[in-house]
C-alpha cells in the first residue's frame, strides 16, 4: 500500500481556486435573474407580502421561468458551498486557527443550504397542481422566500465576518477588504429584521448583493502561500 502523501511542509495551499468558485457562484445566480426576467417579459417576481390572487396568477402563467430560476439557484449553492470550504481550508492551512475560521465554515454551508433550499421551494411551486392549491402554494412560496432571502443572507453575512476578521488581524488581506466585508456583514445580520418588519426587505439585495462581488474579491486576494505572523 503507498504511503499518503504529507502535506503538512506544503508552502503552497493545494486547492480549486477561490475566485473562480465565487465568480461562478455569482454568475449562476444573477443567471437565474436574469432568465426569470426574460421568460416572464419582465414582469416583477412576486413576494409573498403580494396578494393571493396575484401570487397565483404568476405562479400559474410561468411555470417554466420557476423551473429554471431553480435550476440556477441550486446550481449557485454549489460553488458557494465549494467556496465555503475552500477558503476555511485556506485558513487554517495559513495555520488561523480562531473562532472566526469555524464561524466562516458554519455561516457558508448554512448559506449554501438555505440557497439550495429556496431553489427546492421555488421547483416545487412550479409542479402542476401546486399553484392552484393555495395552502401549498402558500407553504412552498414561503418557503422558497424565507430560505432564498433573510435565512441565506444572513448566513451569508457569517460567512463574510469570519473571514474579514481573522483577515484583518493576521494582515491576510488589504485592509479596505476585510472592512468592506465586515460593512457588508453588518447590513445582512440587519436582513433578519424583515422577518418582523416586512418594509426592512429591502436590506436583503443590499446584503446579498456587494457579498457576492466580496466573495470575488477576496477569493483573489486570499493568500495561498504561508506567511509569518510575527
């Protein structure tokens, strides 16, 4: 049997790489957006604050752009739940290990699953016979609204201070990057507000949104190699 191989002298952080993780994740997602805006002719994607009747309407008449909105988001989940992982590897390979690193890994991957959880809600309101139900249109609907906006952005906002900290600290990164990230993560913990106050919703894309142009940004500037923190 051959020996495994020690990594433990490695300069070099052997991973996919970061930026392209978090560029495929953004483009899967504003994809979606944006096939849902073109199969629809542009009409406003509905939220569940809107009336019943005009739920159903939308739901009924584009089955198809919710099938596809799904497929994007869920595919979206995958490479930001890769990032998630990926980065915390890098972490702790740079030998940072605080709290704010296994922050990091549980606000990515609860992030991804509630991504991916919101594309499922959103595939199952596009089934026939679903839409017309108006106790399960209203579940799923619910569902795909609250996993896809307050829950992802605020794990997503972990995600981005568990990073940005121990990046600040350690001099990982530039330090406009890491208080940009901690600016952004900031505005995604006060996303949770809108599941008390419906008007605070729009605080969701203004979370959601600059975190994934982060997510860029830091995946090019996280460093692969070892540095001395003396």
């Amino acid at each position: 049997m051959a020996n495994p191989i020690d990594t433990s002298e490695d300069v070099v952080h052997r991973s996919p790489p970061l930026g392209l993780l978090a560029i495929m994740s953004m483009v899967l997602f504003i994809a979606g957006l944006a096939a849902n805006f073109l199969m629809t002719d542009f009409a406003p994607y509905p939220v569940p604050y809107n009336p019943i009747e005009q739920l159903q309407d939308y739901y009924t008449r584009f089955p198809n752009a919710l099938q596809v909105v799904s497929f994007f988001q869920m595919c979206a989940a995958i490479p930001l739940g890769l990032f998630s992982v990926v980065i915390v590897s890098r972490l702790l390979f740079l030998r940072i290990n605080v709290a704010g690193v296994h922050i990091a890994l549980f606000g990515g991957i609860a992030a991804a699953v509630f991504l991916a959880l919101s594309a499922v809600g959103t595939w199952i309101v596009s089934q026939p016979g679903v839409a017309t139900d108006t106790g399960a249109m209203r579940v799923a609907s619910l569902l795909a609204f609250a996993s896809g906006g307050f829950a992802h952005t605020a794990t997503l906002g972990l995600l981005l201070a568990g990073v940005s900290v121990p990046s600040l600290a350690f001099g990982l990164m530039p330090r406009w990057i890491c208080w940009f990230g901690l600016v952004v993560a900031v505005i995604c913990e006060l996303a949770l507000i809108s599941m008390v106050f419906p008007a605070a919703s729009p605080l969701l894309p203004l979370g959601r949104f600059p975190a994934l142009i982060w997510l860029i940004v830091a995946g090019f500037a996280m460093p692969k190699r070892r540095v001395s923190h003396s």
